[in-house]
C-alpha cells in the first residue's frame, strides 16, 4: 500500500495525478492506483501520544455556541455572516464524505474552486488527496469526512487571518464533537497549528501524533503544496503510515 517499493520518480508521478503514459499504468488512473495499493508496506511503528503542554481549544472569543444537532448545524452554518468573509464568498463550504466517518480531513480554507462547487478539495489538489487516500483504503464516498478550518474563500486564496481562525473555528469544533472520528488528519499549516496547539513550522509538527478532544491527530503537508514541492511527498506519505497506524490498532 506504500511507495516504499516504487521508483521515486514513479510515486511522485502518481501522487500528483498526472498519470504520464509509462509501461507501467498506461496513463490509466485505476491502474496507478492499483500499483501503489499492490506494493508492500512497511512496518508501522508503535504509536506514541504527543501532549502539548498548551492546547489551542477551537472558538471563539464571544462565546458563540454552534448548535449541537448536525443538521442544524450546516444549516446555520450556510446562512452565517459572522466575519467579513461572508460578503465576497458565492456560497459557504461546509463538508463533504461520510458524516459517519473513521478519519476526518481538516484543511485550512477553500480556493476558487471550492467556493464555486460548495464542496471541499475539488480540482487538482482535491484528486491527489482522493488518490493517497484510496491508497490506504479511504474514500470521501465511504469512511472520510472533509472540512476546512475556514468555512469561507478568502480573498484571492490569501492565507486566513488570525481573527477569521477564531471566529470560524466554532463550527468546526462541533463537526469535530458531532462527527467523532476514529482519527483526524489535519493538512496544511493553519490547521496543523489549531488542532495540536503547537505554534511552529509544519516541518515541525508532522512526523507524530497528538491528541485533540481525546482523538488522535497526524498533521501533514496540505495536497496543494505537494504539487509545488515533491520533496515533500515521502514525508507526507510516513504521515499517512501514521494514519494507518492508528486506525489498525483502534
């Protein structure tokens, strides 16, 4: 199920999606993914519990209280005009996947595309998450829950400010508290640095597991910055062995 196996050049021409026409896969997506789900894995190493001395709480300084159903919460969601976001968005992206599910994916807020579909992580950096996700049995169709911290597009795909995180991150304290995934997979930066508590680099927090309301967390590279840097691409996949460590052994 790993790239362990695979010639580097082939793993990172798999991850990216461009599924090049080689011997090997024919340009076929299917058959890529079945190339990688084929390769041996590695031994998945025990796990260990990061605590952080500070944990950052999603919420908000006005006592906001989302509402506890869930169907009323992607109601009010929809509808909410809490920060300045709400004036330039074309709709709010509230999820996507199974409401059921064994693994939640937080991002950090939706592009162009995402506010245009209304759903999370579609167009490029969307199909490379679905295709590492499929390589360890995961799919937003049956097991995985998808979510951005920011429920909103900000403005030219900026990076979300301080106050936008913490006005926003109310709803997603309750997806998380409704939704009570087995594990959460927070990629990107701004969801790394929520969820652990922990206020450094990205490269700095991947590489273990913390805890978040009780439920262990892996935080990693976000899809998009993989098509920018495949140098990262071994390390977000050790993260996704993290992953897999941890739902075997719940």
């Amino acid at each position: 199920m790993v790239f362990d196996s695979l010639p580097a050049e082939r793993a990172l021409e798999i991850l990216r999606g461009s599924f090049v026409v080689t011997p090997a896969s024919g340009g076929d997506p299917a058959a890529a993914r079945r190339e990688v789900a084929e390769a041996p894995g590695p031994t998945v190493a025990p796990l260990a519990m990061v605590r952080p001395d500070k944990v950052i709480q999603p919420g908000s300084s006005d006592g906001f209280d989302p509402p506890a159903d869930y169907d009323a919460l992607r109601s009010a969601a929809i509808q909410c005009t809490r920060c300045g976001l709400a004036d330039g968005r074309t709709q709010v992206v509230f999820s996507d996947g199974h409401p059921d599910a064994s693994v939640m994916v937080v991002g950090e807020a939706p592009g162009a595309n995402e506010d245009r579909t209304g759903l999370p992580f579609v167009g490029r950096a969307g199909k490379l998450l679905d295709l590492i996700l499929a390589s360890v049995d995961l799919s937003r169709e049956r097991n995985v829950y998808i979510c951005n911290v920011l429920k909103c597009r900000p403005p030219g795909n900026r990076n979300p400010l301080p106050h936008e995180i913490e006005t926003c991150s109310p709803w997603l304290r309750r997806q998380i508290e409704l939704v009570r995934p087995r594990a959460i997979l927070a990629v990107g930066t701004f969801s790394g640095r929520l969820l652990s508590g922990r206020d450094v680099a990205l490269g700095k927090l991947r590489g273990q597991v913390y805890t978040y309301q009780g439920i262990p967390l892996v935080v990693t590279y976000h899809p998009a910055a993989l098509l920018r840097n495949p140098r990262w691409v071994r390390p977000t996949w050790d993260d996704f062995q993290l992953l897999r460590g941890i739902l075997e052994r719940s």
